[in-house]
C-alpha cells in the first residue's frame, strides 16, 4: 500500500504543502493571543503558568549556547576577513554606515519625543520610579573591555570582554599562521555544532512565540499599555519610520536597489526578533538573509555579527531619544540643544560601552546619567518594557541586515542576480557554516 503512494502522488499532484516559517510564526502569535486572552479573561492560572513557562523556556534555550557562539562566531569572522578583498575597507565603510544609520534613527526619536512630549499628562506617579540595579557609564566600556580573567566574562555573560578576547584570538591566529590552522579548523566545527543546535531551538519559533506574547497579554493585558499610551506609540511610531521609511530610502537611493526585495529577504529575521526579542538567537536567520540578499558570505560572517554588538537603532537610538524626554517631562526638567546634542553622541558612539551589559534598560541609564537626568526615571519604564522590546529588537536586526547590504551593493561585491531573485519563502536550515554573535 505505502509501496504504491508516491506513484499515487504523481498521478494526483498531490503533496502536503510546506507551511512557510513567516506563516508558522505568525499562527503561533494569534494562538498565543487568544491563548493569552482566554487565561485572562476567564482568569485560567495553569494556562497563564504554562504560557510563561513555554515562552520562559524557548528564551533560555536562545540564551543558553551565547557566550560560546560570541566566541566562536567573531573569532571565525576575524579569521574570515582574510578571504575579502579589502578587508580594511569594508570594515570601514561598514561601521560608517552603522553610524550613519544609528544618527538617523536618534533624530527621528528626537523629533517625535518633542512633537508628543510623552511624559506630560501620563497618570504614573512618583512612587512608580526607581533606580536600576544595573547602570551604564563610559567607564564601563573604558575599564570594562579586558577581562581580569578568561573564565568570568562567559559565567556572567559580559559580551564586550568575550568580544574582546575572540578579536585579540582571531587576530593572533591570522599572525601565526600555518601552525594555528589546527586550532581554527576546531573553531569552525565547534561553531558549526553550537549553530546546528541553535537551529533546532529556531524551528521552535512558533511555540515559543505562542507562549510569550500569550504570557505578555496574561501579565500586563491591555490596561498597562493605557498609562503609557503616547509613549508606547511613539516608540512604535518611530521605529516604524525608520523600518519602513527610512531603510527603505537608503535601499534605493544610496544602494539603487529595489527595497520590497530586501524585505522578502530579512522579513524571516525582523519577524523571529518580533517575538523572540533577542538579537542573538535571531543572528542565524539575519547572517542567512544577508547571505540570500546577495552578500558574499565571507563578509557577512563578519558584518552581521559586528553589528550585533554595534547596531541598535531600536534599542540604542530611538528608545533612549524618546525615554530621555519622556522622564524630562516627568520631573519637569527643561532641555536644550546641547542636551539633544548629548543624547544623538551618545546614540551613535555610546552602544558600545552597553554590548557587555543589558542592552535597552542600560542604553538609557547612559543617556540618562551623560545628560543628568534622574535615573529613578528608568522604573517609570521598566513595566512597559517588555512590550517595547518586540518591535525595537526587530528594528534593530532589519538595520543588521541592511547595512551589510547596502556596503556591499556600493563596493561592487553585491550578486545582483540573487538580490532580485529573493523570494519569501520558508526559512531553511544553511548548508553553510553560519557566524552567530550576540
């Protein structure tokens, strides 16, 4: 009977379609929005339980290979520079743009926070603010970058000193040479396994985005989003313009290229950092989109990891832009053009020194403190955060993905013929070793 089914197939053209991965992640939002819902509403706790442990679970399996995959993946793009013609150059051009990109973002969060004034008539009160536990400072990233010792930065996760030692290894296995070849084959394979297991844990997308955005509806419903209204939609605001406005103008005037195929490319990527809220486990999916965008691979096992730890237009430009202005209003404190000055530097050369901290929160304890506002203004926005996040962490890896191409497609090394042949289709397992950073 089996032996007669695939002829049976031929005749009938019948196959079981392959639901693409967009579509398995977007069905695992709405199943989690209802699921969300209905624990809510009807006050189900084992379900609200579940939904937090499901979504709680595929985060820390995200999280769980990190500090190796930083390593591994640097340490291997470093290496791989020596492939690419114009190396120097390219690293060059590429953190320009990142720069470019990152002041851009900054005055467009500038410009909305002053058009809203975000802080003005929200119903928080005083008692709602807290200092962080964790804070950012330029010291961080001046005495912060070498560690005291080669085991702390990966148990505590201090992704700049782990960043810092993979170049400092990579650099010294590209001066040695021949003799160091043993050792980089065994980096290249230990990356290939770290990379093959984080792949398993993306295929779970859909679950997990299921559980979080359901365990996000059961913790904060749809009343929080109400004390913080004009903030939530400035941040949604402005992202949106830098994600479909500006990245979109930059693909076409600067890079002459068309960006609805950009997006058919990243959009795997940009909607797995939607949900996941984590630019490290979304890395495979970014470096393989800017592979299937046409970017030779060589360079973008060394971009696209790159940018992890200094391109964050959501996090680091936008957010801090508008928070810094949201709890100016809320202390009433006034603000001039030197301080908006402070708050673009700081957006565009500050992300650095918060790689090895935690991201978004830390971004703006830096701005906050640099512009000396108070820094109890962070608890006013700690509550809201994790809703914030979805959409500045996918703004972050569509800006990881875009400036490796557009480098690409003004030094010539773009493949053009792939660019335009870019399809949406499902996201497949790379056959190729693929560079992760966090």
């Amino acid at each position: 009977m089996s032996a007669n089914t695939p002829a049976a197939d031929q005749k009938t053209g019948f196959r079981i379609p392959k639901i693409p991965f967009w579509a398995q992640v977007l069905l695992g939002l709405v199943v989690g929005l209802l699921l969300g819902y209905v624990a809510r509403t009807a006050d189900v706790s084992w379900l609200g339980t579940t939904l937090a442990k499901v979504g709680e679970i595929f985060v820390q399996l995200l999280k769980l290979a990190v500090a190796p995959l930083v390593f591994f993946a640097i340490l291997v793009s470093i290496t791989n520079l020596r492939k690419v013609d114009n190396a120097a150059r390219l690293a060059g051009r590429t953190l320009l743009w990142f720069m470019i990109t990152s002041l851009i973002a900054v005055v467009i969060g500038l410009a909305i926070g002053l058009l809203t004034n975000p802080g003005n008539g929200t119903t928080l009160s005083a008692a709602d603010a807290a200092k962080p536990e964790t804070q950012g400072s330029w010291i961080d990233f001046l005495t912060g970058i070498i560690p005291t010792d080669i085991i702390t930065p990966f148990t505590e996760l201090n992704v700049l000193q782990i960043v810092f030692m993979a170049v400092v290894a990579g650099i010294a296995i590209l001066k040695v040479g021949e003799k160091a070849a043993p050792v980089l084959t065994l980096s290249e394979s230990i990356l290939e396994l770290l990379q093959k297991a984080l792949w398993w844990v993306i295929k779970l997308s859909p679950i997990g985005s299921a559980g979080l955005i359901g365990n996000a509806i059961v913790q904060y419903g749809w009343d929080l989003i109400g004390k913080y209204a004009t903030f939530t939609a400035d941040i949604y605001v402005g992202c949106a313009l830098v994600l479909f406005g500006v990245y979109p103008l930059l693909l076409s005037t600067v890079a002459k290229l068309n960006p609805i195929q950009f997006f058919k490319g990243a959009w795997p990527a940009i909607q797995l950092a939607f949900v996941s809220r984590s630019s490290v486990g979304t890395m495979p999916v970014t470096q393989q989109s800017a592979i299937r965008l046409g970017v030779p691979k060589d360079y973008a096992s060394f971009a696209v990891p790159f940018g992890a730890t200094t391109k964050m237009d959501g996090c680091a430009a936008i957010y801090p832009a508008i928070a810094a202005i949201f709890v100016a209003n809320f202390f009433d404190v006034d603000m001039g053009v030197k301080e908006y000055l402070l708050i673009a530097f700081v957006s565009v050369i500050g992300s650095a020194a918060t790689a090895g901290l935690t991201g978004a929160t830390v971004m703006l304890t830096l701005t906050l403190s640099t512009l000396g506002l108070p820094l109890e203004g962070v608890g006013l926005l700690l509550a809201i955060d994790p809703i914030l996040d979805m959409m500045r962490t996918a703004t972050n890896v569509a800006g990881q993905a875009l400036v490796p191409v557009i480098v690409a497609a003004r030094e010539k090394i773009l493949d053009h013929d792939k660019y335009n042949q870019v399809t949406a289709s499902p996201v497949d397992e790379p056959q190729q070793q693929v560079a992760v950073a966090a």
